[in-house]
C-alpha cells in the first residue's frame, strides 16, 4: 500500500476524536527543525525534488499544503518566499491557488 492510503484515514480518525493535529505538528514535529540553520535549506531542497520528482502526482503541493497548514502567518511568509525562489513559476502559482481555496 502506499503511504497515503495508510495515513490519511488515521489522520482523519485522530483529527474526528478530537487531536490537536496542528498543535501535534507545530509543538512535537516543526518545533524540533524550524530553528535549524539547514531548515531553509531543506524546504528548498525538498521542494526542488518533489517537483522534479512528481511522477504525476501532487507531491510538491502536498508538502506545501501541509506546511502552510501548520505555519503561523510570519512563519509563511518567510517559507513562501523560500518556495517561491525554488519552483517552477506554474507549479508555484497552482500551490499558491489551493492554498487560496482553503
């Protein structure tokens, strides 16, 4: 199975029962690598082969998505910009839509 097909209903079941799933991501996950001096560096870096890599799928939107979804606002706007320098003017303007829709 892919990884997706594991997740997404687990996620969905601790998110109907009640789990502070941003709060999870922010104070368990993001807190332990956004003071990193390489954070940057890595968000370019997987953003560059997401999209390079995408064999059809949304996986670069998907990786921003979720980013956008637990950042703070001044936290996006540093983290929008990284993205921006790195992908494809099309691919950026499509994430920029979907976040925008949310």
């Amino acid at each position: 199975k892919k990884e997706e097909d594991l997740m997404m209903p687990l996620v969905g079941k601790m998110t109907q029962t009640g789990h502070p799933m941003k709060k999870y991501m922010q104070e368990e996950l993001l807190a332990t690598i956004i003071d990193d001096p390489r954070f940057e560096s890595w968000v370019k870096y997987a953003n560059e082969v997401l999209e390079r890599y995408s064999d059809g799928m949304p996986r670069v939107r998907v990786f921003d998505h979720a980013l956008w979804a637990v950042a703070t606002d001044e936290q996006w706007a540093t983290w929008n910009e990284w993205i921006k320098d790195t992908l494809s003017e099309d691919v950026y303007n499509e994430i920029q839509a979907v976040i925008a829709e949310t």
